[in-house]
C-alpha cells in the first residue's frame, strides 16, 4: 500500500510542477501586462497635457475704430458701398452725406424669433433686464470717412443697436449699448476689401 502510495506520488510530481509553473506564468504575466497598463495610462496623460487648450479659437485684439487707410476718399466711400451691399445692408439716402465723407445704414434686422434674439441681441450688445422677452434685433451703422489728407482716410464706425421687447400685447423697439460686434464685422470686411489682408494679418499700418 506504502509503495502504490509512493508511486502515485512520485507520477504526480511532474504534473505538480507544470501545475505550479503555469501558475508562476500567469501572475508574472498579470505583473507585465498592469506595469504596460500604468505605462500606457501614463502616456495618455502625457499626450493630453501636450494637447491642453487644443482646438480653441484664438483671440485677439479689436480693429481700431477708427481705422486708417491709405486710399483716396472717393474710392473709399466706393468700397464702404460696396461692402455694405455685399452684407445686404441698405444706405439711407437721406441721412447720408457721402459728398460730406458721412454714411448712414438703414435698420439692418439680424435676428427674428425669440430663441434666436436673445442670443444674438446678447452678442450684439449689453442686454439689461434678462426678464424680457426679446422677439427682434436690428442695428444701423453711421460711418463717417475723415480725410487726413490725399491718400490717408480714417473711417469711424458707431452701430445703434436695439432690440424688440413684447410685454403683454405691446411691443417697441428699444436702444441698447453696442458691444462693438457690429461694429468689428464691417470693420474686418472693409479691411480685406481695401487691402486684401486678414485682421491677423493687420498691424496697424497700411
């Protein structure tokens, strides 16, 4: 019995070993593949501290209003039409001077509906009272070109906002502060037209 017992023994043993080997296998494995697992994690991090701040828009500094430009007067004022036209504004003829250097823009309605108003109306200017129920926006542009002398301009810009409140069954238009977004958008398409550069590309001399 002691000797069938001492050979089942001794033919288990390799069985054991083999056993006991995959085992050591196994957790060595689980060991490699956690460190690769850490590694892996840690480059990510890395790669996202690298990539930090990807994708947003980069800001910069508002066009000077006013704004010089090496152009005769007369051609000026032909652009500043011809951008205006290009943004479907309409020129009211009778504010405007141009003989004078002075322009002046019919209400421009940039946004209808409610949904839409308030977050327009709040790009385009200061909205005060968050409570009311904006319905319209529109602004209107008074541009005025001042002659330096023969080919140097400057052009001022100044936008009226306003915004088209309803309470109750009244409605009216009221005036709010410019947040000078009006005023940059036909600044940046009077610059490309006159120059042919980008606002990035401005450095302050023309």
């Amino acid at each position: 019995m002691n000797k069938l017992l001492v050979s089942l023994l001794i033919a288990l043993t390799p069985l054991c070993s083999v056993v006991l080997g995959q085992k050591g296998v196994d957790s060595q494995n689980q060991k490699i593949q956690k460190e690769s697992t850490r590694t892996t994690d840690k480059g990510s991090e890395v790669s996202r501290s690298w990539s930090f701040g990807a994708g947003k828009t980069a800001t910069r500094q508002p066009l000077p209003n006013p704004m010089r430009f090496n152009a005769r007067r007369d051609v000026l004022i032909q652009q500043i039409g011809e951008v205006l036209s290009e943004m479907k504004i309409i020129l009211d003829e009778r504010s405007t001077r141009a003989e004078s250097g002075l322009l002046v823009t019919q209400p421009f309605i940039f946004a209808k509906g409610a949904v839409i108003t308030k977050n327009e109306l709040g790009r385009y200017a200061r909205i005060e009272g968050s409570d009311i129920s904006w319905t319209r926006g529109r602004y209107s542009l008074t541009i005025e070109v001042l002659s330096l002398d023969g080919m140097q301009n400057t052009v001022t810009v100044t936008a009226k906002i306003e915004g088209r409140s309803e309470i109750g069954f009244q409605s009216e238009w009221n005036v709010l502060t410019s947040s000078g977004i009006a005023e940059e958008e036909f600044l940046v398409r009077l610059l490309m037209a006159v120059t042919g550069k980008t606002p990035e590309e401005f450095n302050g001399n023309q």
